[in-house]
C-alpha cells in the first residue's frame, strides 16, 4: 500500500447526541485530486477535523494513511506522518511577515538539537538557510515573492489563501487538506487555483483533498468526489456522474453543480 493512500472506513462523529458525520468511508489513491462536497454543514469540516486528529472517531471508525492506523494520534503527530491542511477560516499570523508565516511549518522538521540552537552552530546556520531558501521557492510559486517581507495581515484574502497552501507545504506533506481554497478568490484566480492544484500534484507527489463550495473548481480540478448531506453519504463517482446525479441535485436545492 502506498504511503500516501488515505483511507476512512465508517467514521462517525457526535457531539453531544448530535451526529455531525455517520459511518463515511471512502479512500483516495495516491496522488488524486479528491473532492469532499457537500451543502452548508453537511460534515465536511468535521472529516477534516477527524483526519487531522482536532476530533477523535466515535467507536469502530478508522482512519488509516499508508495502512497505517492514525486515529487517535494527536495533531502535531499526524502532521509529522505527512498530513497537512488549510482552514475554511484563514488562519495567518497577522502580526508576522509573508515569509516567517511559511518558516513556522519548518520547525517541526528541525534536526538541530537544543545545543545547536542554544550556541548558533554553523549546523544551525546552514539548516535556517535551507529553510529560507525553501520558503522563498514556495512563495515564488504562489506568486508571493514581492511581499515575502511584508506583515501577513496587509495582504488582500486571496494572497492569504495562497500563503496558507504555502505555508502547509513547508512541511513536506505527503496528503494535501484544502478547506474552501477559492473561498474569497475572484473567477480569474479561482480558475488559475485549478492549474496550481494540478501542477502541485504533480511537482510534489502530494495526494489531494480538496473541500470546495465553488463548483467550477471542484469539476474542474477533481478527479474523484465524494459527496455528503447532513453527515452521511450519498454519492461518489467522477464529475460527469456527480453532476448528474438526482441525489446530489436534490441536496444542493437547485445550487449551481455544473462546471459550466
């Protein structure tokens, strides 16, 4: 099984005898594009949050990356297994610069010790070099580079989207969770996010889910989706049969699902 399959096998979530997500399994092959849709509180965040190990399954649910079991890790601990996100709600650093916002994913994979850092060592040195020079790539691909020394909080919300992105693949993830990346984009940007969504696939062999209201983007970009209504399955399939299917029309009330 490859390292970066991510498999969910009848993942519930309650909260206080509501059940936000009922017994969702689905599984994403390596280096897909994945679409987890849905309507306004359907669960879709509630997986994320399952995945990332923010909530823990209800009893007889698993979720597995590699084959390997990661439910019940805690967050930081399954981010160093290779599972990185972006939020529904921007999450920047306001205060700090473009670029320090990409260099806090860095410390997680830090291999200079206390020593090191408490007496600057060359080791230290060259390995904070590396990490800048890492950051400043990434924001070049998302197009950032000009402001990297500006404060996060002065950029318009769609540069914010993209630092996120940027800032999660500072950690070398090997499974990619974007939550609404579009959100706040105008068209012209939205459709170049399906181009990069493309390319980062491929530049950095990353498997990719993608939560997403913006239909163009989801029919656009995703191979595979998979869709949910108040926490439960109803569908899954390629775009072509997502849009078609009854089920998924009468969720959404008559939404725009077509990519057109």
């Amino acid at each position: 099984m490859s390292a970066t399959e991510l498999r969910l096998t009848k993942v519930s979530k309650t909260f206080g005898g509501l059940r936000a997500v009922c017994d969702v399994s689905f599984t994403v092959p390596p280096k897909q594009i994945f679409g987890l849709i849905g309507p306004n509180g359907a669960g879709k965040t509630t997986i994320f949050n399952v995945v990332t190990g923010v909530y823990d399954p209800d009893a007889g649910g698993e979720v597995k990356l590699g084959g390997e079991v990661i439910q019940g890790l805690a967050p930081y601990q399954i981010a160093a297994r290779g599972v990185a996100r972006t939020f529904q709600n921007i999450r920047v650093f306001g205060e700090m610069s473009v670029v320090e916002n990409v260099l806090v994913s860095a410390h997680m994979s830090s291999k200079v010790g206390l020593w090191s850092t408490v007496f600057r060592t060359g080791k230290l040195a060259r390995e904070e070099k590396e990490r800048l020079e890492k950051a400043l790539e990434l924001l070049e691909i998302f197009h950032l580079q000009e402001v990297w020394r500006e404060q996060a909080r002065s950029l318009p919300y769609g540069s914010q989207r993209r630092l996120e992105i940027a800032r999660a693949l500072m950690m070398a993830p090997r499974v990619l969770l974007l939550d609404e990346p579009a959100a706040g984009m105008n068209t012209a940007e939205a459709m170049a996010l399906n181009e990069q969504i493309r390319w980062l696939r491929d530049r950095f062999d990353l498997t990719i889910v993608l939560v997403e209201h913006n239909m163009k983007v989801v029919m656009g970009v995703c191979e595979r989706i998979h869709v949910v209504d108040h926490g439960e399955t109803i569908a899954e399939g390629p775009p072509d049969d997502i849009q078609k299917d009854p089920a998924v029309i009468a969720a959404y009330l008559g939404e725009e699902i077509h990519a057109a």
